[in-house]
C-alpha cells in the first residue's frame, strides 16, 4: 500500500507515540540504548521545552497499512539561522525502515514544510539546540550506544545519499582505557598550570553546592566555549535553568570536576556520567513500573564505563594545559569507583585541540558521526 504521511499534534499523547516508535524500532537489537521516554517526549512538547522559544518545529509519522514505518521531526532554529545569516531547515528524531518510498514520503514532507517557511537547505540530524542528539552514525554500528548519542542502522547514511545528501561535518568518538594512575606528563602539566594562572579545583561538597554556586556559571561557560562550534546554538536563560534543573540533580559529585581561578570563577569544567547504556536497555526507557531499580545501578557508580559529557575551557585559557587539572582530578575518583573505561562523547573531526587531551591515554577511535545538507 501507499505510504501515508500524518503530522504530529503537540500533545503528549500523540508525542510519546512518536518517542516509542523510534524504541520499537530496534527492537532486538543489542547495541541501540533508548531515551528515557519522558525527556524525548519533554523536548518534542512546546509547552515544555523552552528552545520553542525561539524555534519552530513539526513532526511527521509514515504508516503503511496502518502500521508506522517512519518519523522525522523538521526544526527551524531562528536563533542560529540569525546568526550564521543562512535559511537552515534542521531535521532530527529520524526513524525508518529501508524502504525509498518510504525515505521519500518522510523528507518531501519534512523539506516541503521548511521551503513554506522560507528555508533553502537542510541539515541534519540535529536537534533544537546542542544538548540534543546530533550527527548519524556512519560507523560503529557494532559497538554500544550512549545515552548521549544517536544510534542508527547502517542504511540509514545510503539512503540519505540517495537523497542527494553529502557531508557537511563529521564528529569522532574515542573509546579509552583508564590508566591504573595519573600520567606523570599529565600530573607535572597539572602542577605548572596551576601555578603559573593560579588556578585550584573546587572541592564540592553537595549538590545543592554545585547547583546553587556553580550552575548558571557552567553553562555560562559552556556557552563561551562552544560559541565558535558547527551549528552551536546559545543557551537562553531558561534553557539554562531547564538544564540545571535537568541535569545538576542526578550527576554523581565523583564524575565532576570545576576548576577557578583565584577570585573563585570557573575557568574550565568537566562533566562525566556513569554509562546508563545497559541499564536503559534493560529498563526500555521506562522508569515505570520497575525501570527505576535498572537506573539505580549507575547512579550508584556500579558499572564499568563512564561517559565523558563535555569539557569546557574558558577561551582566554584554551590550549593552556587547563584539562590536566580536570583528569588528574578525575582519573582517581574513576579509578576509586571501579571505571575501567571512559567514552568521549561527540568531537568535530578537525578539532586536533580538543583531541590532543586523549594523547596520554590508551585509546582507539570506535565510532563517527555525520551532519548532511542539501540545498531545497
């Protein structure tokens, strides 16, 4: 039968259809990790996602015979498309089975929306702003997703070229091996650092400590540091206190390092979690009935990987050694809690500055990542 293309209405109910349909669609397979399904379907709803603000967005579904067999979301960021001066259509939250007919219904829908609107290109996968998933994967399809990232079948970068997409950026993961102690180059970077621009690590102390001193400065910070990145999308004052509120409460105080300067303002800080990969899978995204006890266990610190959030430098300090004073911060409280190997989350492939913090750690490139564009 013919493809037929719904929209999705901005409820919950019709949302989390959407959210559970990109769960569905992997079932059985053994590297996807599901979203918690309530914060896919929070960021999909305007009444809660505070990036509305400034973007627009629909959602469209493919059924065949009744049955989904696809969905996309097209997202307009006014916000950056003022900045970059370009008319960007972004598509993101793209599930579908390997079928062009299907391929074809789903973007003709997603392209032709944005070109009503005034859009002369698409891009994608990209989300509202940069603390959503980004970048398909065009390798490592045989290695475990993070709670971070996207996964995706290894058809979905042929279909897209089919499209007439190419490459617009690629991004980089790295798998690492965490050392049995600080690397003595790293420990005397650390030492000198600190001296020479007087800077100290903060000894956090609750949570409350960090959310209520330190929160708004992170992501002030984050904001400073990846202004200049592909596609980066600035965080409003309300996006920031979503986060905050979002995130600050769950990060175990052992996965995060701050560093400040002699006045007591952040200068760099690091953001890593426990890997919620196998307990999502065993939970399906679900909290409810029983998957709160399979999420309990990283929050706890009880698995063996830990995932590297972010890193953020302030940009008068980049290039200046300031990572060494994150990791030899971070490496013994890893090495404490059982973390036998730490994953980066996603890193342009050109940026060598950022790559150059893994030099002294065992460790090998496992997965990469694509943006692509077309003009409309």
């Amino acid at each position: 039968m013919a493809v037929e293309i719904r929209e999705v209405a901005p409820t919950k109910k019709e949302i989390k259809r959407f959210v559970k349909f990109g769960i569905d669609h992997y079932k059985g397979n053994q590297f996807f990790v599901p979203p918690l399904v309530m914060d896919d379907v929070n960021t999909l709803l305007p009444s809660k996602n505070p990036a509305f603000d400034f973007c627009e967005a629909q959602s469209f579904m493919a059924y065949r015979d009744g049955k989904p067999v696809g969905r996309i979301t097209a997202i307009i960021n006014n916000a950056v498309n003022e900045r970059t001066g370009q008319k960007s259509l972004r598509f993101g939250f793209v599930e579908f089975i390997d079928d062009d007919e299907v391929v074809d219904a789903l973007f003709d829908a997603a392209e032709e929306w944005g070109r009503k609107r005034g859009m002369t290109r698409i891009v994608g996968p990209m989300g509202f702003s940069d603390m959503d998933h980004e970048g398909m994967l065009v390798e490592g399809f045989d290695q475990l997703g993070t709670m971070a990232s996207i996964y995706n079948y290894d058809y979905y970068p042929r279909q897209l070229e089919r499209r007439g997409m190419t490459k617009e950026v690629d991004w980089i993961e790295f798998l690492m091996t965490v050392p049995d102690a600080i690397p003595d180059k790293y420990q005397r970077i650390a030492e000198i650092v600190k001296k020479k621009y007087d800077l100290h690590n903060v000894k956090i102390t609750s949570r409350k400590h960090v959310k209520e001193q330190y929160g708004r400065a992170i992501f002030d910070l984050i904001n400073e540091a990846y202004d200049g990145l592909y596609g980066y999308s600035p965080l409003t004052p309300r996006q920031i206190e979503y986060y905050i509120d979002m995130y600050l409460g769950i990060l175990r105080l052992d996965d995060i390092s701050l560093v400040v300067n002699k006045d007591d303002k952040l200068v760099a800080v690091g953001i890593s979690i426990a890997s919620f990969s196998r307990a999502l899978q065993k939970s399906k995204g679900k909290i409810f009935p029983f998957g709160w006890w399979h999420l309990l266990k990283p929050l706890r610190g009880k698995v063996d990987i830990v995932d590297l959030l972010l890193v953020a430098v302030k940009p008068e300090y980049q290039g200046k050694g300031v990572n060494a004073l994150l990791f030899t911060d971070l490496i013994p409280r890893y090495i404490k809690n059982g973390y036998k190997y730490a994953e980066s989350n996603v890193e342009l492939e050109g940026n060598e500055a950022v790559q150059k913090q893994w030099e002294y750690f065992e460790r090998r490139q496992h997965k990469r990542r694509r943006s692509y564009a077309k003009e409309l």
